[in-house]
C-alpha cells in the first residue's frame, strides 16, 4: 500500500490523501485550500493524478477544506463512488452547492470588476458541478466495512460535527487510520471520537497541536454576556458559522434560559444555512448526545428566519433580543444586515464566537476598529465587541495526545497532518516523547510506502 500526501501538509486546509494498491487509487478526503491567495491558488491547480484513474473518494466529514474539491474533480472525469456517513451526505447537499455558489459569485464579481487575469473569469466549479458530484455519493453507517478492489475500509465517530468520522483503510497485511478533524471528549453536543484501535500507521490532525482550550464554562461565558447586553436594553448579535456552532449556542441559550441564569428574550437564528443544519441534527438522532425530545427543547429556544421580508422586519427591530446569523467571521450573509443597524449603538453587544481568520471582518472587530465597511459604506462599531474562544469544535493539545495515546499498540508511524508548522511539529515531537512512537509531519506531495 502507498499513501501520497496531496494536501493539509503544512497548513490546516485542502485535506487529500491518496492510497494506492496494485492498480486500485482511493482517495481520503478532496478538499479546498481556503485562507490566503496564495493557499487558494492551489485548488487551481489539477490534481497531482488524474481524476479519471481514482476508483473511488473516502469522505471523513462534509467541511469544505475536506470536501470542496469534489465538484472539481468529478467535472475532471471522476467517476467512482464517494463514501460517507449519511449526515455528511446530507450536510454535503447543504455545503457543496453554496461552495459553489460562492465560487460563481466571485468569477462574476472579478468580471464586473476587471481585475481577473482571466477574461471572462471562470469559476472554479458551478451549481451544476456540485450537484454532479452530489449524485455519486454513497452511504456507509459508522462499523460497517465497506469495499473498494483489494481495499477495505471503515468508518468511526470522530466527533467534531455531525457525521464527521475517523477512516481506517486495509490492504489485508496492512492498516492505516485517518482520524479526520477529531472533536473534543467535553462537547456539548458531539459524542467523543472513538478510540484508534490498533492500527499499523496512523494519520492525525493537528490544528490546536501547540493550545490548549481554557476551561471556561461555555454556558457561564454566554450568560455573562448576554446579561451585561440584557443590563444596556439592547441586542445580542452573534455572528455564526452554520455548522455545529449555531447548534451549540442554541443548546447554550437554552441551558441558561432553563436554569434561570439570564432572563428569557426572543432569539433568532437568521441564516437559511444554520436553519437547514439544524433541521438535520434534528433529524440525526443518535449521531449526537441529545436524544429527541430534549434536541426537539433545545430547537425550540429560537425562532428561524426564513424569507429575505421577515429578515428585513429583523433588522429594522429593536428589543432586547438575541440574533444568530451566518456568516461566522462576518465576511457575507445576512449578519452584514444586522451589523449595520446594531454596531453603531453602543447598547448592543456583537459576539464572535470563534477564531477570527486575518483580514476578516470579524478580526477586524476583535482587533477594536473605530469603522467597519459594510457593501461599499462605512459604520461606527460602537456596540461592545467580545470574543469566546470556548466552543471549539476540534480537540485541543491535550485531547488529540489523549487519542493518540490510546492506541492499542504502538503505531509502525505516526504521520502528523492538517496543521500550520508549529501546531503539527510539536505533536509529532510529544508523540516521540510521551508515547516513544516514530513520527513525521510529511511534506506536500511526499509518498511512503506503507510495509
Ligand atoms: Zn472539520
């Protein structure tokens, strides 16, 4: 068996594995790059093979820097069956068709604009792309082994988001396992990842490689902030990723609305996005904690915005009130339309809920800028602005050792992944520390021999 690192080596985005054996080509994961242009620019480039050759795709969960390429490749030629959890196929329906959207909306963004070297620009893929690659998705439950030539494979719950699994592939003398983005043993809503067992190599994730979450109580934190807005009579506005996070801080709101640690106030999710996916955790009993009356409550503490009128009657509201809206890092969506009205009035509080990538709005709000521009103006940011860094959806340091550290024997090789520089190097030297395992972080394009 060979495995080829063809992304996330180095950086934390465009997840791609390939595991070749005899003539049989699977790949783990088809991610996009996301951040920096110069990141970007790689999901431009064909992929290192061609996309004709590969038999099938192994999906470990529906996140985009894992799954955006998909749409890609099938356009190039793919053929072959994608295998996943039935919640990441259906948070594919969901994510693959707006990724695309957004792609089109930048290519006719650059043509308006001019500035593309391209003329027209193209997208990187369309609507219709993504709806292609929607239509060779295959389901497999988490314990069930599935096949591909020689190969098989399983998938177990890694945490992290719904659906989102570890992947362990055997060639009958060898096995490797890719833990995906494995989540936290404390989430509020996501079961813990599942042991590795006993694999023969182990792949791992490394995104808070060099952190530690802090113990703050996530509901405490929330509380505390929304009761100082509560104190100035004014709105809470947190703006979301729609994937998981919204689905916490509903949990959150509603834990502290039913132990009484704030008064009630309406709250409202505005983002079709946040909405879809919290219908689908409502729908995806057992593949998180709460079972279905208590997820039916936690539903409930909010009302969901649908059309773009009642999103309009939202913004020109005003009443203590508490608003969650996409996007997560304040870049797009509706949330722009309540930050106009809500940022230059100092009664109200705007809540990141997250890390906040450079250059974003939200970081610029984190950073405590004077003015923010919203569609071409310029707003005062007068509203208090805060930031948690306590709902993370990813294990930190001392949670990915824990996993690591739980293998049923020692690994053949340790290959450290999906990390910047710094995270995936101090993993792969505690690894060698603590456990005496023989680790790496690989480099971009490198392949081993797995014997
Ligand atoms: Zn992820």
């Amino acid at each position: 068996m060979k495995l080829s690192f063809l992304g996330a080596a180095g950086t934390v985005t465009g997840s791609k594995y390939l595991i070749e054996s005899g003539s049989t080509r699977v790949l783990v994961d088809c991610g996009l790059y996301q951040g920096v242009k110069a990141l970007r620019e790689r999901n431009w480039k064909a992929l290192e093979t061609d996309p004709a050759s590969i038999d099938a795709v192994l999906l470990t969960h529906a996140h985009i820097d894992h799954s955006g390429l998909l749409p890609l490749i099938v356009r190039d030629g793919f053929r072959g069956p994608i295998h996943s959890t039935r919640p990441t196929r259906q948070l594919a329906e969901l994510l693959l068709p707006d990724a695309a959207h957004l792609q089109e909306e930048d290519a006719s963004y650059a043509n308006r604009r001019g500035f593309s070297k391209h003329r027209p620009a193209l997208p990187l893929y369309t609507r219709a792309d993504a709806e292609a690659a929607l239509e060779q998705f295959r389901e497999i439950g988490f314990g069930a082994e599935g096949r591909v030539g020689p190969l098989r494979f399983r998938m177990q719950p890694a945490g992290h988001i719904l659906g989102a699994a570890s992947i362990e592939v055997r060639d009958g003398e060898r096995s490797v396992l890719f833990s995906g983005d494995l989540g936290r043993s404390d989430d509020l809503l996501m079961w813990p990842p599942e042991s590795p067992g006993s694999p023969d190599y182990l792949v791992v994730e490394s995104t808070y490689g060099d952190r530690n979450h802090s113990d703050e109580d996530p509901i405490t934190t929330l509380a505390g902030v929304l009761n100082e807005t509560l104190e100035r009579r004014g709105v809470l506005l947190i703006p979301s990723f729609a994937v998981g996070r919204a689905q916490t801080l509903l949990y959150c709101l509603h834990e502290i609305f039913e132990r009484g640690l704030a008064p009630r106030v309406p709250v409202y999710v505005n983002s079709p996005m946040a909405t879809s996916v919290t219908e689908l955790f409502r729908e995806s009993a057992g593949y998180h904690r709460l079972d279905e009356e208590h997820c039916h409550e936690v539903c409930s503490v909010a009302r969901f915005v649908r059309s773009v009128a009642e999103s309009r009657e939202l913004a020109a509201r005003f009443e203590p009130m508490v608003i969650v809206s996409a996007s997560g890092m304040a870049s797009g969506g509706r949330v722009l339309h309540h930050l106009k009205v809500l940022a230059p009035d100092e009664r109200n509080t705007i809540l990141l809920p997250g890390f906040q990538a450079p250059g974003t709005r939200g970081d610029a709000l984190v950073r405590g800028v004077e003015t923010i521009k919203i569609h071409g103006e310029r707003y005062p940011v007068r509203a208090r602005v805060r930031q948690i860094d306590v709902l993370s959806a990813h294990a930190d340091q001392h949670g990915l050792l824990d996993w690591i550290g739980r293998c049923g024997r020692p690994p053949r090789r340790v290959f450290v992944t999906h990390g910047e520089p710094v995270p995936a190097d101090t993993i792969r030297q505690l690894v060698g520390e603590r456990f005496g395992y023989a680790a790496r972080v690989p480099a971009l394009g490198e392949s081993v021999v797995l014997d």
